[in-house]
C-alpha cells in the first residue's frame, strides 16, 4: 500500500462548521488525524406483537 500524507485537521469553533466543513470536503484527506474509537452496539431484537381487528 502506498504511504500517503494527509492535511491536518482544520479547527472549528462549534459542531455545526465542522459538519459544514465535511460536507465539502473528503473525510479521507484527514483520515490520519482522526481520533480511534472504541464502542459496543448491543443490539437485541424486539417483537411487537399488534392486534388488528377484522
């Protein structure tokens, strides 16, 4: 794989210009600079049982 160079990260003073930001702008420009995650989903299927009358 080829060793690439990103941007840095750019600040933003609220939320709302960094959404605004990325909606122009490639994510994967600024990929190294983005912080790793961690986080569990737990997902647990529901029924839901409906009674319709004739």
């Amino acid at each position: 794989m080829a060793n690439t160079q990103t941007k840095p990260m750019p600040t933003h003073s609220s939320l709302n210009e960094l959404i605004e930001f990325f909606d122009t702008h490639d994510m994967g420009e600024y990929w190294d600079d983005m912080p790793e995650v961690h986080f569990e989903v737990n997902i647990t299927s529901r029924k839901h049982l409906i009674e319709i009358d004739e």
